[in-house]
C-alpha cells in the first residue's frame, strides 16, 4: 500500500525519470521531520546573529539550507500555535484551545484529520516526541494516569508517541508512551489535580527548601518534583517521574531509536523539545559554555539535540533524502516563573533579535520565529530567505510534497506555499494572522503589520516583563521600519481599512489566497 502510494503520486515531481529496467534504489519521498523548540526567539540562535551562544549544529543546518528571516508562527503562546500547525485551522476559530494545564482533554479531537493523519495515510510511519500540550484524554481532569488513556495521540495519526502531557512545569511529570505512562511505577499510585493540593503533598509556596534545584520567581508554587515547583498538584508517580535534566537526552534517544526503526520506509517525526522553556534544568554537560546562565544552557542543549538527531540520519545514510523543518512555537522570554537569572546574565543578547514584544504578545517578537529548512536532495544552495510564510501552511506544503489527497474540511485555513518553503518560489504570502495571548489578531503583510484594538494590558501582568502591543486603538506599523515604534494608522487610514478587511474576511472565511 505504502510503495503503491508513494510511487503513484507526487514523488515523480522531484525526481528524474529512472532508466528503463533501473532498479528503483531509493525511497522517493523524503523523510519528513519538524524540529519544534519551545520559546526559542527570532535572535537567539547563533544562526541569527546570537552572538553569546554557540549553536553549531543548527549554524549548519542553515548554512546548508534555507534561513527564513520572516517566518511566523501562528500565536505568541504554544498550545494555540500547536494546534494550528498540527490542524492547519487557526486556534481563535476553536475555543479551549489556549495555554492547556496538564490535564485537560484532548484538545484536538480524533475525528481532526491531522499533518500526522495525511503522513500516515500516505504510508509514513508517523511519530510525536517531546512536548505536546494538547491534552490527552475525553474529558478535562477526568484521566486515570494510572491505566491507558482511552484518548491519545493514536487518534491523531501517530503510530509512535513519547510525549510530556503539556510542559515541563505543568504537572503530571512523567513521559507517556503510546497513551500509558511510561516506567509506570505501581508503587506510587499517580494522581493530578488543578483544583485543590493533595493531602500530605508538600507545596512550593510552603516549602521553599524543598526547591532544591529551582525557585520560582512567580507562580509555579504548587507540587514539588525534582526539587522544582510546579503549576498543578500531583501524588505518586515515583520511579516514572522526570529528571529534568534527563529530558532533553530522554526524548532524543526516543527519537533516534524511532528512525533507527523506520530507516528502510518513509516517516514524518514531530520533535518537540522541552528546550528553551522553564523550568530550564539542563544537563549538567551543557551548564557553563555560555556566560548566560541556565537559559543559554537550554539552547546549547537544544543545538545538542539537533546534532544527535543529524548524525543519527547520517549514520543510517538518510541524511540527503530527510527533510528537516527546524522552528519554534512562539517567541522567547526570559523571566518565565523561575530564578534561573535569564534576565540578569542575558548581557546584550536580545532573545527576539532586532524585534519588540516577546513571548505572549502581539508585537513581532511573540510569532516572528527562526525556521530553517534543510534537506539535502532537494536544496543543494544555502539561501537567506525574506519571504513571508507562515507555520500555518505546513500542512497543505508536505500535502503537496508528498502527493496526498485532504479530506473536504481538512486544514481549512492552510494554503500549499511548498515553493517558498523549497526556495524556488520568492512570492511573499499575501498576510500572515498572528494570535497573541488575549487573542488580540494582527495582520502582517510584507510591508505593513496592524493590530487590532484590545483593552488589555500594555504589559505582561503574571511575571514577564513583556511588552503585550496591545492598545485601545488599532495600530498600523510600517515594517519597513522593523520595531514598531511609530503607529501611523492615522496617517494611512486606507491602508488600515484594507488590511482591517482581510481580517473580516478571513474571520468570516470568505478569503482565498
Ligand atoms: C504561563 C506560565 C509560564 C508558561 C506559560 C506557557 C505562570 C505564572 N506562567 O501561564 O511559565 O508555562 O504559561 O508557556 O504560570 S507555553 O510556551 O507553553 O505557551
Ligand atoms: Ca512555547
């Protein structure tokens, strides 16, 4: 069914007819994986003029690829970029879609046809490892951690799945593999609650020299695993609890065995690292080789992750006909609920670059995020590319990349921009949506960005020290520009009009690209 599928559609697309009576020697379509950081900003790759971390192996990836230097993802926070990318349907159409606690239900539901559902479908074994944070389970706060979850990623299209529930600091903590915890330790019964603590459970808001290996800077006060603070209670778990330090080393030996075991047929990974985001606990191996501290100790550690997974295709001999998407689910912060002095040792690394606004907000820095594609077969120039693209159009891309046929329904607001993702189309896509963390939309066109009003907050108001963009009266910035300093909506009031329409349009889905 596979080779039928494979050879069938797409695949003749990139490849030169072979001779007669040639043995067909090699698989046709690549090898697919998506490496997804977490709050990895648009400058803190040394790739993208980092300048106090080194990050070799990502420097390769885009010194043999495609560097985008205008990419989005499609919210400033994970679960709704998460959920967009995985559907190619944007998170604001769906409510229960923003930052998922550790026991929600799955938010995803398993009649969504998914990116892993069209990999799947057309013969790739499929697999989910790292991060997830899209719920697991029917119901909210109604999973039994200690049998099968009945609803899992299984459903979702991926064969394979080693996965933490939501974030490293959101309870449970302990890896689920293909829907059961694993290491399941059945002397320590685990059990999880976002209401109320757990009799007996010591609290880090009580505890403080509990904290051995973190302290909060703010909220994060409840269970305490591994000597951190956690949002969410939770008993149990024993044996099957993390290490954080572990975690980076645990889901990359995950993800090579999984390649390991799918080297001779097609497969589609998503890698989602815990990396960069809090509670940022690397290995000790990683600790010290930058002057910032723990947070640029989770990017070494990161880059780490990328090399081991490059070599590992290198070693099996799958490295040129792999094609690897390497990005992040929104834009970076630096105090994000713990004393790990990512704030005091940042110096003058800017983690979004040249951008404002961060992690959670409307302006730039929160979805401009660096992607890099790399694969070898197809992109034999290193490029820089300025083409606008967003996250969004995953989805229908590899659809296209891989000649699979959608379902009526599937992926509705993902559009087929394969060109610009492979470099051989430069056509900006004509608007990206970006959803910040009140749901506040902007539209940004190559030139021009603007954000509609919203009466929340000018600043983050739970911790970070971030700029939110959000204002009572809509902005237009001229991106030309690139910090969005200067509203000129009232100096352009046409253009405002005309991208206040695109966003009436496609809220009201009557758009087409
Ligand atoms: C916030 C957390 C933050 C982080 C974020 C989700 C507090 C005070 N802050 O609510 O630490 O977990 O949610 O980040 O609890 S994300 O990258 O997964 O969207
Ligand atoms: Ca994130």
């Amino acid at each position: 069914m596979k080779s039928t599928t494979l050879l069938g559609l797409g695949a003749s697309v990139f490849l030169p007819c072979l001779a007669f009576g040639q043995k067909e020697a090699k698989q046709q379509t690549p090898n697919v994986i998506f490496i997804y950081a977490d709050d990895l900003g648009y400058g803190d790759l040394q790739c993208y003029d980092g300048t106090r971390v080194e990050t070799p192996n990502v420097n390769k990836l885009a010194s043999t690829g495609i560097r985008f230097q205008n990419a989005h993802a499609t919210a400033s926070t994970s679960t709704p970029s998460r959920y967009s990318m995985l559907t190619g349907e944007y998170a604001w159409r769906k409510a229960g879609t923003d930052i998922a606690a550790g026991n929600a239900g799955m938010i995803i539901r398993p009649e969504r046809y998914t990116i892993a559902d069209m990999f799947k479908n057309s013969g790739y074994a499929t697999a989910a490892i790292g991060k997830w944070h899209l719920g697991l389970g029917d119901k909210d706060g109604e999973q039994d951690w200690n049998a099968p979850l009945p609803t899992a990623l299984g459903d979702l299209g991926f064969d394979y799945s080693y996965i933490m529930a939501a974030t490293a600091d959101r309870v449970p903590c302990v890896f689920i593999e293909n829907g059961c915890v694993a290491n399941y330790d059945p002397s320590a019964p685990i059990e999880v609650s976002y209401k109320a603590p757990f009799e007996g459970e010591p609290l880090g808001k009580d505890h403080p020299e509990l904290l051995y290996n973190l302290k909060h800077s703010h909220g994060h006060d409840m269970a305490i695993v591994n000597g951190i603070g956690r949002i969410g209670y939770m008993k149990g778990g024993g044996k099957a609890l993390w290490k954080d330090e572990n975690i980076a080393d645990s889901i990359t030996t995950h993800a090579i065995d999984f390649i390991k075991q799918h080297k001779d047929n097609p497969f589609f990974m998503y890698f989602a690292t815990n990396d960069v985001h809090v509670p940022r606990f690397p290995h000790e191996r990683f600790r010290g080789k930058n002057p910032m501290g723990l947070r640029g100790d989770a990017i070494v550690q990161f880059d780490w992750s990328v090399g081991q997974i490059v070599d590992a295709l290198e070693k099996l001999g799958l490295r040129e006909n792999t094609l690897i998407i390497l990005s992040s689910d929104n834009g970076p912060v630096l105090d994000d609920g713990y004393d790990d002095q990512a704030e005091e040792l940042a110096g003058d690394h800017k983690p979004g670059g040249p951008l404002r606004g961060g992690k959670y907000s409307a302006f730039e820095a929160g979805t401009r995020i660096p992607a890099i594609v790399n694969w070898p077969d197809r992109i034999k120039k290193s490029q820089v590319s300025d083409v606008l693209v967003s996250q969004i159009d995953w989805f229908r891309s590899m659809a296209e990349l891989i000649g699979a046929t959608l379902p009526k329904g599937a992926a509705p607001d993902s559009y087929n921009r394969l060109g610009n993702w492979l470099g051989t189309d430069k056509t900006d896509r004509p608007w990206v949506i970006e959803q910040a963390n009140d749901h506040t939309l902007s539209v940004r066109t190559k030139d021009w960005k603007y954000i509609e009003s919203s009466d929340g907050p000018s600043m983050i108001q739970f911790g970070p020290k971030i700029e939110t963009g959000y204002q009572k009266a809509p902005a237009l910035y001229d991106m030309r520009k690139v910090n969005e300093q200067e509203n000129e909506a009232e100096a352009h009031p046409e253009i405002v009009y005309r991208l206040q329409e695109i966003l009436k349009d496609v809220r009201n889905r009557h758009y087409k690209l």
